[in-house]
C-alpha cells in the first residue's frame, strides 16, 4: 500500500544514482548500505524475533532506546560526523536507563506486578 504513495515521488527525482565518483567506488555508501541491509534488516529483525519468542518482551522494548546513540556513533565512524558533549552525555544516560531496564536484580519488582494481576485475574473467572 505505501508503495503506491512513494512510487509517483520517486519518479519524480531526476538525480542519477551512482555507486562510483570519478571512477572510485564510494566506500561511505557501499558501507552504508550494507550496513541497513545486513545489520539493520537481517540482524535486526532475526534479534527482535528471537528476543520476543524468548519472552523478554520487556527488555527487548528498551533496546529500542539505543537506536539513536547507535546511529551517532555509526555516523561518527561512517562519515565522520561529529560527536558533541551533549551527544556523549545523552548516550550515557540512555546506556544507564537501558541497563537498569534490562538489569535482572530489577526484574522482580516487574515479575510481583505480573504474579499480583495475574492472581487477579484468575480469582475473577
């Protein structure tokens, strides 16, 4: 369905596409694009299934925060974009609030939530 919305946008663009400038390959774009295929597609996708079958939804949906601080560091190292102060300290407050999420010394504060609705529910029916 969304393909019939970016269809006719993208016949509009004019700009050729190229794998090589000047005779070189581009190594930026070549790297990129492997990158979102295998890395982000594949081992992404393949990660988040497998996570969830083990049944870790929880700590897989704090994982998603580290999406951004990710894709800053892979841009640093990609296209040598700068990594600025706020960059750095908002990556390490990320890191800490997605280790106390995913850190198993917490989860039995998660798990006596479950177990208490749980008791609820079953009383119920």
């Amino acid at each position: 369905m969304r393909f019939i919305v970016t269809l006719p946008l993208c016949l509009l663009e004019t700009e050729g596409f190229s794998w090589s400038q000047h005779g070189h390959l581009k190594y930026e774009l070549l790297g990129s694009m492997t990158w979102s295929v295998f890395g982000m597609t594949l081992g992404g996708s393949s990660l988040l299934y497998m996570l969830i079958h083990r049944g870790v939804a929880t700590s897989v949906t704090s994982l998603f925060y580290l999406v951004p601080p990710t894709t800053a560091v892979f841009a640093w190292l990609l296209f040598s974009e700068p990594i600025s102060p706020t960059t750095v300290i908002g990556l390490l407050i990320t890191a800490a609030g997605v280790s106390l999420a995913t850190n198993p010394r917490f989860s039995h504060i998660k798990r006596k939530s479950s177990v208490t609705i749980r008791r609820n529910s079953d009383s119920d029916a």
